[in-house]
C-alpha cells in the first residue's frame, strides 16, 4: 500500500511540477510597420520617460529661482517651563501689581510660586523679508536656470531622435535577419534536391560516395547557419520590443521594406540642415550660455545685499500671549557686505570660469562631431546604395551559374565542387544584397538622426524663440512639428503620433528585388 501510494505520488508530482515549467503560451501577437513601431517607442522607452522628468526638475528649478526673489515669511517658536531665582523678583512684582504688599505674602505663610505667571515661557518670532539687491546673484541664477530648462528641452527632443533612429536599427536589423532566413531556407532546399540527385547517380555508379558526403557536409552547415539565422531574429525583435517598451516575448509581425529610392541631398545640404537643426548642438550653446551666467552668479560675491526687513517677537505665560513684558517689532532695511572672505570668491569665480570653458570646448566638440556623424553616415549611405544594384546582379548572376552548375554536374560533365562552390557564392549574394539593403536603410535613418530632422519640435525654431524672449512653454509651442491641442498647459508635449513627423523630402520609391519564387 505504502508503495502504491508513493508511486502515484511521485507520479502526480512530475505532472504538476511539468504543468507549472510548461512555458506559457499566452504572449501577445502584434503586427506593425516601421512607423507604429517608432510611435510605440516614442510613447513607451523608458530613456524618453526619464528626459521628461529631467525637463520637469528643470522647469520647477526655474520656479524655485524665481520665487526665491520675493517676500518670505517665517515664523519660530518654543515653549519651555522656566524657573529659578532669576524669575523670583518678577513673580513677586506681578504679586504687587494685584496691591498686595510683600508682608503679607510671609504672615499668610503665601508663596510666589503659588501664582502661575512666570512659570511657563511661550515664545514667538515672526520675520518678513524680501530681497532688495542681490549684486546680481538672483538674476543670473535665473538665466542660468532658464538656460538649463532650455537645454532640457532640446535634450528631449534629442533622445526622441535617438530613440527614433534605435527603433529602426532594430527593426531592419530584425528584416535582414528574416531574409537571412528565407535565403538559408532556400538554400537547404536547393542542396536537398541536389542531394537526391547525387543519391541517384551513386546508386547507378557513376559517382563516387565522396560527393554524397560532401553534399550532406553542406547540407548540415546550411541547417546550422539557419539556426543561427533564426536566433538572431529572435534576438532582433527582443531588441525592438525592448525599445518599444513591450515584453520580450512579445510575438511581432513586422512589415517587409525592401523599398529604397536614390536620396537625393547632397553631403553639404545635410551638414547645413545639421547645423542648423541639431538639438544637441544647441543645447551645447546653451551650455555655454548657462556657464556664463554661473560665473556672474559667483562675481556677485563681491558685491553687497540689501533686503527689507520686517521683525517681531512676543512671550507669555500661555501661546500667542505678550503677559511676560516682552513684545518687541522692528522694520527698516538691513545690508550684507562680504568685505573680505580671503579670496574664497575668486576662487569661487575662477572655478566657474573654467567650467565656462569647459563648456565652450564641449560645444565646439559637438559641432566637430555633427560634422563626423554627417560625414560618415553619408558616405555609408551611398555605398551601400551603390552595393545595392552591385549585389542585385550579382544574386541574379549567381542563381545562374548556380543552374549552370546543376545540370552539367546531372550530365556528368562538371564535378560537385563546383556545385557546392556555387550555391556558397548564391547564398553569400543574396545575402550581401540583403545587407546592402539593410544598410542603406539603416544608415539613412543615421543621417537623419545626424542631421536633426524632428519629431516633436523643429530645434532652430525653439532657438529663434527663445532668443526673442519666449519663455519654454511658449517655444515649445511655436516651434511643434504637431498640433497644438497636443500640448499640455506647462508646454510640455503629449503623447504623439509618429504620422505626425514632417519628412525633410518627398521621394518616388522604387521597389527592388532580385529574386522571385518562380525564379528559385
């Protein structure tokens, strides 16, 4: 019995325990193109959500600045229990004051202590105040700050950009790897057929079992690199469903787009559209422009303050109460002046001015690198439009000297080295086609992020703004590459569509491909 029940007990603990480790098969499909997958980045990465909050500290630094220049009132207070012969004497003359002699407290045997004033003390403190001169402290920590707001818009906006340009990395990467498939796929196909055939001639002797062996030799290195092609694109899209913000496991279709047409901007177009537009880069200016405010915030050290002053004190025996003979106020002006410090704001002024310079180097570092950015994401882009046309006919090419090769070897008049060679070469064509493709694409959406084309604001219409005195919210708005109901109260932007974005060109596209099914 104990057998029998332990049996089925180990039992029905293997098919729980396989149950719960069952993978779950719940993952969600979603189908997409490259424009909803970029939308669904903009509204879901997480490098977006966290630039949002540093526009937001920002912006409430800016607030605090500017508050700091108004009235501030405090208020203090304690409350003790006091004693001792300090306080004796003024028991006794609040006793007086009530017309009885001192005699009388010894003959009726009274005590001072027996009367509660002077017991307990109650005080309170109350000042009014408001900055009258800072030496300029005040006013550059507010450029300061709004600079730093602006920076922080245009950093925005910038990672959008970034995050536009990774969304589409990942998503043609994922096509490419989807096509390296098809072509591996392909591939065992063809070397599947071509297997049968040498099958049959070595049955009939007219080959040796050398090319049998070789055969099935190619056959497993294309079942591996098929493999190999599958986790990639299994890779890939948890790569872009990472970007977007989606589970890893999430089951997406992706849209094909083997469309491209020639780009048609010049190398000198787009680093002036860069320069202009990049928002990275004038964020940098406005680095510098904050760094030379933090150096007149510091000079104002040597300057003195005055603020007005209002003041007030009370004490009693109870809360809010003056019964103590203490009640006092006093209004007027009060002045500062750090005559001598010991050089400690110099100091401080020297160490602002070289981060001003830091900051100044910084900013022509990022025009050096828009100039690179440019440079190499155009060049990349052209070759790989050259290599595209290139690979088409070389696949085109390669498919034929492929058949050529197949059926000399069926009529006995070519070897299966030949064969094997090419449909290596077919294999390696289409797939270099594929990643001319890939590459051209990819690396148009890099010159686009090089360049600065926007997603939600235009950045040189942000810094004409601002420049002609527009507060953040308002340049936001002025310069939105979207509607302006999409905007919150604060300026800040809502979630947007990604059909939204203005392209820097209309283009006719061409569609290419070099191979159909009733070609393979």
């Amino acid at each position: 019995m104990r057998r029998y029940w332990k049996k089925n007990f180990l039992k029905t603990g293997v098919i729980l325990s396989t149950f719960f480790l069952m993978p779950s098969c719940s993952a969600e499909t979603l189908s997409l193109n490259l424009d909803e997958a970029v939308r669904l980045a903009l509204e879901n990465n997480r490098a977006i959500e966290q630039r949002e909050e540093d526009r937001e500290a920002a912006r409430w630094n800016l607030s605090a600045i500017r508050r700091s220049s108004g009235l501030k009132f405090s208020w203090s207070a304690s409350s003790t229990r006091i004693g001792g012969r300090a306080y004796h004497g003024l028991r006794e003359n609040r006793y007086r004051l009530y017309g009885y002699p001192k005699e009388l407290l010894a003959e009726n045997h009274v005590s001072i202590f027996d009367y509660p004033l002077y017991q307990s003390e109650n005080q309170n403190s109350f000042s009014l105040s408001m900055p009258l001169y800072t030496g300029g402290q005040l006013e550059n920590q507010r450029k300061s700050a709004r600079y730093g707001l602006n920076s922080a818009d245009l950093n925005l906006e910038d990672t959008k950009q970034q995050v536009k340009l990774q969304t589409a990395q990942a998503y043609y990467q994922a096509l490419q790897y989807r096509d390296n498939i098809s072509v591996q796929q392909e591939a065992i196909n063809l070397l599947n057929e071509h297997l049968r055939t040498v099958q049959i001639q070595f049955e009939v002797g007219t080959v040796a079992m050398a090319d049998v062996l070789a055969t099935n030799v190619q056959l497993a290195n294309s079942q591996q690199n098929l493999n190999t092609a599958q986790g990639n694109y299994e890779n890939a899209l948890a790569v872009l469903n990472n970007i977007m913000g989606l589970p890893a496991d999430t089951d997406l279709v992706i849209a094909d787009d083997k469309n491209y047409s020639s780009y048609e901007l010049s190398e000198a177009e787009c680093l002036k559209y860069a320069l202009e537009h990049r928002p990275d880069g004038i964020a940098a200016a406005y680095a510098v422009k904050q760094a030379e405010a933090s150096v007149g915030a510091k000079k104002s050290g040597f300057r003195p303050n005055v603020s007005a002053v209002v003041q007030g004190s009370m004490s009693g025996e109870g809360a809010f109460k003056a019964d103590h003979n203490n009640e006092s106020w006093s209004a007027g002006i009060q002045l500062s002046w750090n005559i001598f410090d010991n050089n400690v704001t110099s100091a401080q002024v020297e160490a602002a001015k070289a981060q001003q310079r830091k900051a100044e180097s910084v900013a022509r570092q990022q025009i050096e690198q828009i100039r690179l950015e440019i440079r190499e994401a155009y060049t990349t882009l052209k070759v790989a439009e050259k290599n595209i046309a290139v690979m088409f006919n070389a696949a085109k090419q390669a498919e034929e000297q492929y058949l050529i090769a197949q059926v000399r070897y069926e009529e006995g008049v070519d070897t299966n080295l030949n064969v094997m060679n090419a449909q290596e070469k077919l294999v390696e064509s289409r797939m270099n086609y594929y990643a001319a493709l890939y590459a051209f694409h990819i690396n148009k959406a890099k010159l686009e992020k090089a360049m600065g084309v926007p997603i939600a604001i235009d950045a040189k219409i942000y810094a004409f703004e601002v420049e002609n005195g527009a507060i953040s919210s308002e340049a936001l708005k002025k310069s939105a590459q979207m509607p302006l109901e999409m905007f919150n109260a604060d300026g800040k932007p809502k979630k947007r569509s990604e059909t939204d974005i203005k392209p820097v060109r209309d283009t006719a596209e061409e569609s290419v491909e070099p191979f159909t099914e009733d070609e393979r």
